[in-house]
C-alpha cells in the first residue's frame, strides 16, 4: 500500500480552520501553519464562510462567524444549529 503524502488539512474541509484562525485576529497568510494550505482550498472555504455570513467582505468574522467559531462542529453543521 503506497503512503499517501497530502497532507491532512489539505484533505479535509478548510471551513473550520479559517474559520477558527481569523476568528483569533489572524489572516491565514500570516499564520504559519506546519503544511501548507493548498489556495484552492482556501478560497472555497473563503467562499463557502461567506455564504453562511461568518465572515464579510474583507474577510473578517462577523457576530455570526465569531459564535460559530466557539462550535466544535464544521460551520455548516453550527450554521443549522443556530
């Protein structure tokens, strides 16, 4: 069995960890995570954190994102509960 080499945050949903790092104050460009965030990912979860209305325009957690980052669950999962 050959070892897969992605590494697991470019595997998985990028919602909960923008989510989770923007709402400390930081852009994800400027936090430095071990692996690299494929952009791709990034924008989609820029994309999807902005339909839900946790974060606006320019890229800031709004009241919404701000509780929805106190959720142990995926934004759209927090997003139906609240």
């Amino acid at each position: 069995m050959e070892a897969d080499k992605t590494a697991e945050i470019n595997r998985t949903n990028s919602e909960m960890v923008l989510l989770k790092i923007l709402g400390q104050g930081v852009q994800v460009t400027d936090f430095e995570l071990i692996d690299k965030m494929d952009p791709a990912n990034i924008e989609l979860g820029y994309k999807t954190l902005k339909e839900l209305g946790a974060i606006d325009g320019n890229l800031k957690p709004t009241d919404k994102g701000r509780l929805m980052a106190e959720f142990p669950t995926e934004p759209t999962m927090t997003n139906v509960i609240l």
